[in-house]
C-alpha cells in the first residue's frame, strides 16, 4: 500500500500568474509534487480571473488542485476547505498587512495543523508591532537576510529558516553571441544597434521609482550623447500605481526611442533573452523585500545598478565581491502607516545614480562581461535553484514530523502562562 501523501494547503497569489510571490509560490509546489510525498490545494488570489472553477494541471493531475479566488479567500473559504480537504500543513506568503484576518482564526486553524508563513518584510526599524503575527505561526521562513535577522530578534522563540528567492538557472542562464543575433532577428526585429542597453524590469510603482529613473536617465543621456544609450523599461506605463511614463517621456522629449517600453508579458524565455541583450539591468526601489529581476538578469550573466536596500543588497554583493554596483541610500526616511507606523524608505542621490550608470557605460567591455560571469557563479552558489526545491522538500518534511495534524498534533499548546500583576 502506497505511503499516504502529506497534503499541504497554500495561500497567495495565484501559481500560475507572473508576480514575483506567484512565481516563487509554484516552484516550492512544484518541488514538493516532484517529490512525490506530497498533495497541494492552493488558493490563487491577487488576480482578477475570468472564472472560479477548480484548475487541475496537465502534470500533476489530482495531486495539485488551484482554487481562484478574488484578494486571498475569506474566513469561511478557509474553514470549508480544512474541512473538506484535511489538510496536513497551512502555508502562505506574503505581505503581513494581508493576513490579519488569517490570524484572527489561527486557534480554529493550528490545533489542528502547522501554520506556516513565508515571510516578505523590507527595512528596519526592527519591527515590533509584527511580534503578534510571527507568533501567531510555527514556522516563519524568510526570504532574505534582512528579513531574517528582523525575525530572529523581534520573536526569537518561533521557529524560522532562511529560504532566499531563486530562479531557474537553466532558463534564465547566458547565451552565445551567435544565439544573441538569431534572438534579434527572429523576436526583436527593431532591437537598437550599436546602443548601450540599461534595462528596469518591474512593476511600475511608487516605491520603484519609475520617474526619477527616466528623468536622471535622460540627464546622462544629456552627458554622453542621445545616441549612445537607451532605457528599455519592460513595465505597463499607465498602471494606476505609478506615474504616467508616457507623459515623463514626452515631457522630457525622450521621444525618439531613448526609452523604450516592452509591455506585453513574456514567457520566461523570452524575459531571459531580453536580459542577456541589456548590458545592465537597474533597480532604484526605496523599498524592496527581494527583488526577482535583478536575480534573474545576474543568473543570465547581466551586471546589475540597485539601490543597498532589503533583499537587492544581497544580490549584488557575497560581502566580498560586488556583481554590479550597489548605491548606498543618502537618507532614511521614515515613513509608516496604520498598519505599518514605522519602517525605513532608503532613498539614493541623482548624483550616485548617475556616477553608477557612467562607471557601468565607460567600463571595458571585457570587465562587464567578467563581472556578469562572476554574477552568475554567485546565483548558482547562493541562491541555487535545485537547493531551493530540496531545502523546501526537507523543510517541510520535518515540519510534518515535528508538529503532526489532526490526531497526532504536536508541540502546540492553545494556551500561555502569564503573571498578572
């Protein structure tokens, strides 16, 4: 008789869509279904879908099974798939200000089995007004070494691992010049010759800083020569969370190709091949938990400009070695909100910008191509995608077996000591 499969219940965006939590999400699935001793029923938020019927994939059948739902589900969606489905172990990611209301019900939800959060958090201030949240899980897994050093001390006695983002090296990895040129021909017929490439991929957004980056963009342009450089900025420039791009750019009379906009999704092939055309690839965020573009264009063996913020300062220096040049913040603001009342806004100078982009512009070509080489090797050794899909096996594996569900519950108590004074 087949052992019985561990089933685990995830909460999100949607596996399937191209967000940076989605694509992270499903390679952990996909991880724990290869290895053939798990189930998953995932919730897919964060999207606006066409319908809500249950999907099931091609490859994995009736062990995987994705339930649309609009923001991430509700208290009674919850409630009636724990009772339907049984599952063994509750994970979910992202954002804490989302799971409030997950939270609210975790004494309906951990007596009877492990909850598991997959921790996003950018910026000291170390974050107190979080300690009810982390302690609210048995497990905390965090995605980078600020995040981790933030758990570790706001709420040292949960239990928390080191899980940093990864990509898939065999698809986001460098090309021969020859496959380059047939690249061009074939999928960007209008690609800019004989133009230095700095590429942004990301949401456009306020805390990315779309708009700084085109009108300080448009000043080094104004240093070197129009002629000499274009910004390809693979974004929609009329998302209602960030500026109007198009009208940045006609402000600013960048209208003759000196910044160009890639607005369709790609399929990850394609997004590696635009990497591997850039010579650099930028990203300014005041803010950033991870940042899963400038990971990628490192893994395509493309040097990388960021901001020494959250998760992007990791990518660009090993502590020893720097892949590409990181900008350290000129001031700290701190901004907060309702939920959030403090956390660092790490902003950069125009003048560390463009002192980044001239040293990336004038440095020999054979040293960029090295530094991307380097930038390569330090994804493979650091944020390793078969590592990735094996450390979440075996994570997840002893969370089984160190707390149990249902009938063989372990290791939680519904209740705490405390002294009244």
């Amino acid at each position: 008789m087949p052992e019985k499969k561990i089933k685990v219940m995830t909460l999100g965006d949607m596996p399937l869509s191209t967000s940076g939590v989605a694509n992270q999400t499903r390679y952990m699935i996909e991880a724990l279904l290869r290895s053939e001793k798990f189930q998953v029923r995932s919730l897919g938020g964060a999207i606006k879908h066409a319908e809500y019927k249950p999907i099931k994939t091609e490859e994995f059948g009736d062990d995987w099974a994705l339930f649309p739902v609009d923001n991430f589900g509700t208290p009674e969606m919850i409630r009636s798939l724990i009772r339907n489905e049984k599952p063994d172990i509750l994970w979910f990611m992202t954002d804490p200000r989302f799971w409030g209301w997950l939270w609210a019900i975790e004494d309906e939800i951990r007596p009877l089995m492990p909850m598991v959060y997959y921790h996003v958090w950018d910026n000291y201030p170390y974050p107190k007004f979080n300690r009810p949240y982390y302690l609210s899980n048995d497990v905390v897994a965090t995605i980078s070494k600020v995040t981790d050093d933030l758990v570790g001390t706001v709420a040292p006695e949960v239990e928390k691992h080191y899980m940093p983002h990864t990509v898939n090296t065999d698809l986001f990895m460098p090309y021969d010049q020859k496959t380059i040129e047939s690249i061009k021909k074939d999928n960007f017929p209008h690609w800019p010759e004989n133009k230095f490439i700095f590429m942004w991929n990301n949401r456009n957004a306020r805390r990315k800083n779309p708009g700084s980056l085109i009108w300080w963009f448009k000043d080094f342009l104004d240093e070197i020569g129009r002629d000499k450089a274009i910004l390809i900025m693979h974004t929609d420039p009329y998302d209602i969370n960030g500026p109007n791009l198009e009208a940045i750019i006609q402000e600013l009379g960048l209208t003759n190709g000196e910044v160009m906009f890639s607005r369709n999704k790609l399929v990850p092939q394609n997004l590696a091949a635009m990497y591997n055309l850039a010579d650099c690839v930028v990203n300014i965020s005041d803010a950033e938990g991870f940042g899963l573009s400038t990971l990628e264009a490192l893994s395509c063996e493309t040097p990388i400009v960021v901001t020494m913020t959250g998760g992007l300062q990791e990518q660009v220096t090993d502590g020893k070695e720097f892949f590409g040049i990181g900008i350290e913040p000129t001031s700290k603001s701190v901004i907060g909100s309702q939920d959030v009342p403090y956390i660092y806004e790490d902003r950069i100078s125009k003048k560390d910008f463009l002192d980044a982009l001239r040293k990336i512009y004038f440095m020999p070509k054979e040293e960029l191509k090295e530094l991307g080489k380097k930038g390569r090797k330090h994804v493979l050794k650091n944020y390793n995608f078969n590592s990735f899909n094996e450390r979440w096996v075996e994570v997840m594996l002893s969370i089984h077996e160190k707390y149990g569900s249902w009938e063989n519950r372990k290791n939680y108590k519904p209740w705490t000591f405390e002294e009244v004074a």
